[in-house]
C-alpha cells in the first residue's frame, strides 16, 4: 500500500517525547524518518524507567515506531560531513535542542538554507521566539503551568493540578506535524523551504482556549455560571478550578458506581445536556422531573446541580460502571466509564481498531504501544518497532553513496 508521504526524507534530532511524537506520526504516515543519535547512548529514553536490563525502555519505543537509527557524532569533521550530505538529500529536519544548538554545530539556517533551499526547519521551543522565557528549560508540567493548564484544572479548595495527558509534550507534537505538513504542500506551491516552529506554552494554551473564553466572560460579568461555584460560591478575577465540571456549559461530573469503596476507578462521568433532560429523567425512573420548574431548564437545575448528581449515584449504587453505562446509552445519555490503563491496553474495540497495537521488539519481544489516532478509508498505518542504536546507519550511509570501506572508516574514527 503506497502511503502519503512515501519519499519524504526526514532527519529527526529530536529526543525525549514531544519532537519524538511528531516524527513518530509522520513515519506512520510514510515518510522515511531518520533518527540522528549519539554513538554509544543515543536518546536519552532509551534507558529511563527502564523494566527489561540492557533493552530499550518502553519510553524510547513507544515513541519512536516506524523510524531508523543513524548514529552520528557531529563534533567530528567526517560527522559533520555525513550531516551535510543527508540534509542534501532530505526534505525536513525536525529538532529539539536548546536554543542556539544548531547554531553552534555549525548548522545555522541560513547555512542549512545554503545546503538545500527546499529544506523544512522544524523546532520544538518552550517559549516563542521573543518571549521573555525564551531561554527556559522547558519540560511537561512546565508547559502546563505556563500554558494556563495547570492554573484551570483540580478542585477550588486545592493546590493547581498537572495533567496526565500530555498536553505540553505529544500535543506539541501534533501541533508540530501539522505545521510541517503545511510547510511541505507550501513548498509544493513556492519551491522554497521554511522555518516552522512550535512552542510548549503556545500549544497547551491553544488547549485551553475555552478558559480563555471563560477569562473574558468573568471578566465582563463577574461568574461563570456552568462553574460548580455558581449561585452559592464566590468568584474571583481568575478562571477557577472547577473540579470534574465539563468546559462546553453543560454541566457534567464524576459519579460512583457499584464497588467504589473497593476500586478506586469505579465511576462515570455523567453530563447533563439540555436536550437530554427528559431521556435523563425517563432512565432515572423519575418521569416526575420532565415538567417541574425546580428542574426544567439548566437555569432552573443549577442551583442544586449536585442535589441531582447525589440522586443519579443511588441510582447507580448497585450498577457496576459498565453496565450503568450500557443502560445510559440507549437513552442517548452523554456518559462513559473512567477507564484505566489496563482496561485500555486489553480493549478488543482499541485493538481492532489499531489504536492500541502490539509490535514485536527484537530485545524487547512484544510490547504493546499506541498506533495511529488518526483513522483514513484508504490507508491504515502499520506499526513496526523502534530502531536499535545505530541499527540503520550502514543503511543510510551506503544510500548517501559511501562504500563498505568509507563506513568502516567512519567508525574507526567513531563518527558513527
């Protein structure tokens, strides 16, 4: 099956997560993705929170599926050589140094531009070009706290709370890949390359735009009336932490199920939407709700919202998560079980689907990681394991041109 971006050469300096998550997407997609490591340690996942001695850690694999190894020192003159010659013949660079690295490799933009004019630069920053962070070491619950994520999210009687999801590192990432993706079709159209950067905090924050629109909104009336505060707390000139209260206005929370003493994720998340009340009051077995003006409209129910959460969890007392949810769907009820990672991983709908996927490691044996989101009619990205180091430089080189003997050269000197 040709795939979209079969003969789009990649060179990928990106380590740890979120340039490692936007190359990871594109060789899915086809593109021919070479990841440049250090001889001897390469990406520095590829031991952290380690399980199997001596294998790659699962950090390292599930993010960089798919992809070649090409093992470089750049400080050398013959790596450096092997360097110019592979961004001749590629289409995108995508990095993630500190700021000025590349620079100080000897590889500015203008002297990548001088090398191959139609090449695509694209960075991973913590903080746009200008900013006064700009030169902040930036990791992911640094970018959540600076992207306005971590300010917005937790319980209003409780410290600012991190995400699990990665929201300052993989969605960069995404954020990354789309901007590369434009830049390539750009190219198509001008014949030239360009620079595309993405930041951290720029990415989180486009995430929390609807606190954005919240901010305005207290600001011009001073509440927020789909917040757990409204009518009976106080606001103040913030966004505030809002608990489990849903973002869209319609108001939404965690409930417990059957066996919550014992399971600490025995629970759904149920949303009350307007044109759902009456299907919520036929499934609760409370007909008598449908034309009470105490809970007609959303108006009507806010101000005692959690007197009817309180009512919906006895009805689900004795209801395991699952089969609350199977009842709730066949009245089109907004609702879904809180999943965990394990019934995540042996979900046969995830499996089926290639959301979840088990790929074989060559150290490793199987491990199970996560395949492409993004679903086509007319293509399904195979997911193959990552690259050992340097498992692909003879590889690469041989395609740059060097024969046996210049390889051999290469690594009596270690450039590779």
């Amino acid at each position: 099956m040709t795939k979209p971006l079969e003969g789009i050469k990649i060179i990928d300096f990106t380590h740890v997560q979120a340039g490692p998550a936007c190359t990871q997407l594109l060789a899915w997609f086809g593109a021919d993705v070479i990841k440049v490591e250090r001889p001897g340690s390469g990406d520095v996942t590829r031991n952290q929170l380690r399980d199997i001695p001596d294998a790659d850690a699962l950090y390292f694999t599930m993010l960089n599926s798919n992809k070649k190894s090409l093992t470089l020192d750049t400080k050398k003159a013959e790596g450096k050589e092997v360097l110019e010659k592979l961004i001749r013949e590629s289409d995108v660079l995508v990095e993630n140094f500190g700021p000025g690295a590349l620079d100080r490799m000897g590889f500015s933009w203008e002297r990548l531009n001088e090398l191959n004019p139609k090449m695509i630069v694209a960075s991973v920053k913590g903080f746009s070009d200008g900013h006064h962070y700009d030169d902040l070491k930036v990791y992911e619950n640094v970018a959540q706290c600076a992207g306005g994520a971590a300010s917005t999210t937790g319980f209003w009687d409780g410290p600012p709370t991190i995400s699990a999801a990665a929201l300052g590192d993989s969605n960069t990432g995404m954020h990354l890949a789309i901007g590369i993706l434009t830049a390539l079709l750009g190219r198509d159209k001008t014949g030239k390359g360009q620079k595309v950067a993405v930041s951290m905090q720029d990415s989180v924050l486009n995430l929390c735009r609807v606190k954005l629109r919240d901010q305005q909104r207290l600001e011009r009336v001073g509440y927020l009336e789909e917040y757990p505060q409204y009518p009976h707390g106080e606001f103040s000139d913030v966004v505030p932490r809002g608990g489990n209260a849903g973002g869209g206005g319609q108001p939404g929370w965690v409930l417990k199920c059957k066996d919550w003493e014992t399971d600490p994720n025995a629970y759904i998340y149920f949303t009350i939407q307007g044109h759902a009340w009456e299907p919520i009051c036929k499934a609760l077995g409370k007909p008598e709700w449908i034309d009470d003006p105490a809970y007609k409209t959303a108006e009507a129910r806010q101000p005692h919202i959690f007197e009817i959460f309180k009512t919906i969890e006895a009805w689900l007392a004795d209801k395991t998560k699952f089969e609350a949810v199977d009842i709730l769907r066949k009245f089109d009820i907004p609702c879904a079980p809180v999943l965990t990672m394990k019934e995540l991983a042996n979900d046969p709908s995830l499996r089926a689907s290639g959301t979840i996927v088990e790929v074989p490691h060559k150290k490793r044996g199987s491990y199970l990681t996560v395949g492409s989101p993004i679903k086509f009619s007319d293509m399904k990205p195979h997911v193959t394991a990552s690259p050992l180091l340097g498992e692909h430089t003879d590889e690469v080189l041989a395609g740059l041109g060097y024969s046996q003997q210049d390889i051999f050269n290469l690594r009596e000197i270690k450039a590779v």
